[in-house]
C-alpha cells in the first residue's frame, strides 16, 4: 500500500499516511488532530548500495569503454 508524506500547517510537524492509491487526494488529519495539512511530493527510493555513474562515466580522460577508455576497443 502506498505511504503518503503530509505536513501540518498547524504544527508543522510531518508524518505519513498509509492508504490505497483511490484515496491518495483524501484530507489527513495531522497526529495532534489539526486538520489543516497538505500532501507533499516525495521522492522515491529504489533499494541497493551502489551510487549511480557520474555523466560521462566519472573519468577524467574522455573516451568511453568499460573501463574509462584503455580496454574496449
């Protein structure tokens, strides 16, 4: 079930809201009962360890291949 990101224009405290995707444009109440909040844009995040290449493969010297230039041929 999707997790929905709100804040509260009260408080201004943040908290997240589980709901089905039909329901997704729905008021929250923030936890302290204030009923003024506003949905938030969250980023998704994609599971693993591993940081994404840098544009143009993170090297210094041009070239692309496998290995920043000196292997593929």
């Amino acid at each position: 079930m999707p997790r929905y990101e709100y804040r509260c224009r009260s408080c201004g405290d943040t908290f997240e809201v589980n709901r089905p995707m039909a329901q997704s444009s729905d008021p929250a109440n923030c936890p302290a009962g204030h009923e003024d909040t506003v949905k938030l844009l969250s980023a998704v995040a994609v599971g693993g360890t591993k940081s994404a290449p840098a544009p143009g493969g993170g090297n210094s010297g041009g070239g692309g291949g496998c290995c920043g230039g000196g292997c593929c041929g």
